[in-house]
C-alpha cells in the first residue's frame, strides 16, 4: 500500500452501492464518492497542485467535503481545513503558515478569503466536479506516493500567539485506524455519527473508521448540538450505532435533559476524548443508555488522535482513567530531571512513542524538535512526543491523567496554549499586560490585564482575533501585577486575586 486511497477504494470496490457518507441534504455511495474524488483530483492535478503540498479547504463538513478531501489524496497532496469562520486576523495566520497550494472554497467565501488577505488559487467544487478522470495523471502521482507522505494537517493552539499545524501521515493514520476499528468492533452495518468539524482531529477517527470498515459516515450539523430535540430525533432516523465525540458535545445533551424525550436506541458505542468527563453527565448517558460501552480515550493531535483507551466499568468511581496504550503504542512517564519514573502512583509527564505519532509541526523546525525528540528506549530508538501533559500510572498499570503541567489547556474539546489569548490581549491598543487562566472548577477562561482599555472593548477586540471558543468568560481590568522575587510576573498571586475577584 503506498497510499490511503487503496483502502479506501478496496471499501469502495467490496460495496460500491453502500452508503459511504450522509448529511442531512442527502447521501453518495463508496462509488459515486471515489468517481467525483477522482474528478475532482484530475482538476487539482491539471492545475499545478503539486504533491505532498498542502491545500487548504475551507468548507463546513458534508458530502461534498469528504469528497474534496479524498480529491486533494488523489492529486497526491494534504488537506488542511480552515473555519472561516474565524476572525479574519487569525484566518490570514493559518494560511501563512500553511502558505497552500490553493484554497478550495465556495463562491460566497471568496470575500471572506480577500478579507484574510489570500491572493493565491482559489478553486470552486462545481467547477472541479466537472473535469474529466485523468486517468495517467491520477496514475503517475500514485506511483510516486508513500505511506510516509502527509495525509493531513490539524491547528493546535500556540504559546507564542502562533499556532501550530501538526502534519500526519498517511501511515499514521492508516496503523491507528487499524488498531481502532478492531479493537472496537467498528464493521460495515455501523452509523457512525460525526459531531466533530473536520478541523478538529476527533473527526479522523469517524472519516477513516468509516472509510476502512464500509460504515456509514452520517455528519451531524454543528447547530443540531444546541437543539437536543432536533439532535435525537436526526440520531434515530438516520439509526445511528457509533458515536466519537467530544465531551463537551455529550454534556449539552445530557445537561439539557435531552434523554427526557428521546432516547438513542441504536446507539451501541459512545467513545469520547478532549476533556475530563464529568462523572454526573457520564452516569446520565449510561443510564440512559444501560447496555452501551463507553469509553474513554485520550491523546493529543501530534500522535494521530489517540494513545490510550480506557472502557468504563464503574460509572460510580469518582474519576476514569485514561487507561492502557493502544498497540504499537509507547507510554513513559518523565520526572522534571529527565528520568523515566517506574513506581506506581508518581507523576510525571506523559511522553508516546511508537507508532502513529506525528512528522511534527509544518513549517516549524524549532517547535518540532521541542516537542519530538530521538530517546534511547532499553536499546530502542525511540520518538517520543513529550505532551506537557501530567499523569500517573495506578497499581493495575492504569494510566491516569492529572493536568497540564503548561500553561495549555482543553476547553469546550480543544486544545489551547493560554499564551495566544495573551498575546492576541497584548496586541490591542490600551493593554499593557494581560495574564490568563483556566479556572477548572467553574470550568471558564479567566484573563486579568492592565491598561486603561475597557473591559468590553477588550472582549470585542479578542472576538476580532480569535475564536469563539478562546474567548474568556470572564475579564478584569487590574490596576498591576505583584511580581516575583526575580523580577517576573507571580502568576501564582494574579490568579488568586482573579479568583478571588470573580
């Protein structure tokens, strides 16, 4: 195999009349999705898209955009997506890092592109879904694919106010999907039901799980998560059986009592990841659902989705573990003085190896060799990602997972470096110093600042440069910071007063 595509159309050749993907607008077969892939990809390739480059695409999850995917893989590229969404500052950040080959978007995102400042290709799906398959085009650029080529590229948050895109290969993605859908028993009669947007790596799992097994991929619209009603009755038509989602997704369900009115039958497997689940909100799903597995998984973008699973047995603990790494998988724990810990109960931070864990950030040599380093593993040359994340192994080999040792964060399902929050504070007119924190108990972003900018115009400022989801709950104009005895802020001292103060 040099290249996901041979799965994907060993699938389409087993079943070329099984749904391959669905959304509420209507559904294309495993045959009509490889055809307008390869379509499409012939467009991409006559148009000077070179291999193992990047293309960015810029359109909300659907039919159409699983197909695109799959055409930027046949013109022997990476896919990147980007939410335009996004305030524009930020929009112009991800396309200079990535700096893509081209942009495929729709024709009412063209503005949305120039406003971001993008000059390149900009490539329209009708206008690519009407070329003809080039069949020694398609040929040549297969021929010249490895497994090792990048498959695709996620956004993860940045301390210094940049953010990171974590390149994942096609064998990567290819050895952990393997070890997943086997050891879940995800098979060709499964609904799996998409929560996650296409820019956030819980939605690997559902594109190629369905992709190698013939399950159905059926994607779920983002505003069916504020309607439960909407939402539950969409899970029963479409009798989905596998959901991968985020934990903040299965609260708002829960947290709305949407079991009050329907409950999700067919629903055999909810497996979820990006925070620590609340065991209240997990005891109400598994009420709800007696005779459903449930899982727990954990891992961070930079080793492919996840390195660690845990099924739930006792909905009663007060806490889950992460539980015991997936095949292929290595888990060490690191003391702050490098040293491997053995002993169980002590913490340190968890580092993956093996397997699956990522070429590291595109375009970014410093930040790559940061995170990913070459260790001697009894004898093994070993790559180790070093997650900044804290845990412990238990008496049963359990791992467990503690926090950040960083200031990185996972709110509302992502990831997020506190330090771009403040950078992007820092930025407005009127903001001397800005410090942020994450409050876990209230589970909320605060951010303090000095300065004689208003707090509301500090909010509208950050909503122009960042995400919905970056944006602090709460924020406090102060008049200094207290400062340590070697001279630096004593953000120790900022957050009690903060909390205090909130």
């Amino acid at each position: 195999m040099n290249s996901i595509l041979e799965m994907v159309e060993e699938t389409a050749a087993r079943c070329p009349e099984s749904p391959a993907v669905t959304d509420p607008s209507g559904s294309r077969t495993y045959r009509q999705l490889i055809d307008d892939a390869r379509r499409a990809g012939s467009f991409l390739i006559g148009q000077g898209v070179k291999a193992s480059n990047p293309v960015v695409i810029t359109l909300e999850k659907s039919c159409g955009a699983v197909t695109l995917l799959y055409a930027v893989l046949y013109a022997g590229a990476f896919y990147v997506f980007v939410d335009l969404r996004q305030p524009p500052a930020r929009v112009r950040k991800l396309l200079d890092k990535i700096q893509p080959s081209a942009v495929i978007a729709l024709p009412r995102q063209d503005p949305l592109l120039a406003e971001a400042g993008w000059e390149g290709k900009i490539f329209h799906p009708e206008e690519m879904l009407r070329c003809g398959v080039q069949v020694e085009a398609l040929k040549a650029v297969r021929d010249k694919s490895t497994m090792t080529d990048p498959l695709y590229g996620i956004f993860t948050s940045g301390s210094s106010g940049f953010p990171k895109c974590v390149e994942v290969s096609h064998d990567a993605a290819w050895r952990f999907i393997g070890h997943f859908t086997e050891i879940f028993g995800i098979r060709s009669t499964d609904r799996i039901g998409n929560q996650a947007p296409f820019d956030f790596d819980v939605s690997v799992k559902d594109i190629y799980s369905a992709a190698m097994t013939g399950a159905e991929l059926v994607l779920i619209p983002a505003e069916y998560f504020i309607m439960p009603k909407l939402l539950l009755d969409y899970l029963a038509e479409k009798r989905v059986s596998v959901l991968i989602w985020a934990v903040s997704a299965l609260c708002l369900l829960s947290e709305r009592h949407g079991f009050d009115y329907r409950t999700p039958e067919t629903v055999r497997l909810v497996m979820f990841s990006g925070e620590v689940m609340p065991m209240v909100q997990l005891r109400r799903w598994m009420q709800a659902l007696p005779r459903t597995t449930f899982v727990n998984l954990y891992g961070p973008s930079e080793i492919t989705c996840n390195c660690t699973y845990y099924r739930v047995e006792n909905p009663e603990a007060e806490e889950l573990p992460i539980g015991r790494p997936f095949p292929g998988r290595t888990i060490r724990l690191y003391d702050k003085s490098g040293r491997i810990i053995h002993k169980p109960m002590e913490r340190g931070e968890i580092c993956i190896g093996g397997e699956s864990v990522s070429d590291g950030y595109w375009r970014d040599p410093e930040k790559t060799a940061e995170k990913f380093t070459d260790i001697n593993d009894n004898g093994t040359m070993l790559r180790m990602y070093h997650s900044g994340d804290i845990g412990y192994f238990d008496t049963d080999g359990l791992l467990h997972y503690c926090g950040r040792d960083d200031a990185q964060i996972k709110h509302m399902g992502h990831r997020i470096e506190l330090g771009e929050i403040e950078t992007a504070a820092m930025s407005l007119p009127g903001v001397i110093r800005a410090c942020c924190f994450f409050d876990r108990a209230s589970n909320r972003i605060l951010c303090a600042y000095t300065g004689n900018l208003p707090a509301a115009s500090m909010r509208q400022g950050l909503k122009r440069a960042l995400p919905a989801y970056m944006i602090p709950q709460k924020i406090v104009p102060v008049e200094s910071f207290r400062l340590n005895a070697h001279g630096k802020l004593d953000r120790e001292a900022v957050r009690k007063r903060l909390e205090e103060m909130v």
